[in-house]
C-alpha cells in the first residue's frame, strides 16, 4: 500500500509563496506520475500540475508561470513551488501518485490553501 503525507499549505495574502511538499512511502513502482490537484468549493478537482518519473511536467493555464512542480525520486517526494499566489488559488490541494504500469492511483488527505488580504 501507498501513502501519501502532504505538507506546507497555510493562510497567505496575495503575492506572497507557498511551498507544498507531498512525502510517498510503501511500495512504489519507479514509473509514476506524482501531481497536484486542487479542490475550490463548489467546483470539481482539477489538475494544478504533474511530472513523470523521467521529468516531463504539464502545468494548467491557470498556473503557468507562477507555480513549479518538481520531484526527488531519492526520497518520492513532489514538490509544488506556488508563487504570486492569487485568491483564486484558494482550495484544497491533493498530491496524487499514479503507477503507470499497475494503474494504480493513490491521493493524499489534502492540504488547505487559502490565499486572503
């Protein structure tokens, strides 16, 4: 079994940074994608970004240029570096691991952010 700990969400105003980090422990195949989702109320969970266990990334529009994901396969550990964080950015963000040959998806409990003057 696969768990994820996520830590670093928290209360910011607008333009300041946040650094989540998302910890995965167990048995974990080395072809994986490690990503962030965010869930604001009312609205469905959507991908913030995601990196292949080779390095590739895909960021939503929304983030692009603000935030960067990164990932230390020594330690299965993704990193989401938010900056010029804007209102919007406010929600839950869920670090999410998927083994590529097993299928296999697994979610972390979430962490709020919430971006507020």
């Amino acid at each position: 079994q696969v768990q994820l700990v996520e830590s670093g969400g928290g209360l910011v105003q607008p333009g300041e940074s946040l650094r989540l980090s998302c910890a995965a422990s167990g048995s974990i195949f080395s072809l994986n994608t490690m990503g962030w989702y965010r869930e604001a109320p009312g609205k469905q969970r959507e991908l913030v970004a995601r990196i292949f266990s080779a390095g590739g990334r895909n960021y939503a529009d929304s983030v692009k240029g603000r935030f960067t994901i990164s990932r230390d396969n020594a330690k299965n550990t993704v990193y989401l570096q938010m900056n010029s964080l804007k209102p919007e950015d406010t929600a839950v963000y869920y670090c999410n691991l998927f083994e590529v040959i097993k299928k296999s998806n697994y979610w972390g409990q979430g962490t709020q952010v919430t971006v507020s003057s």
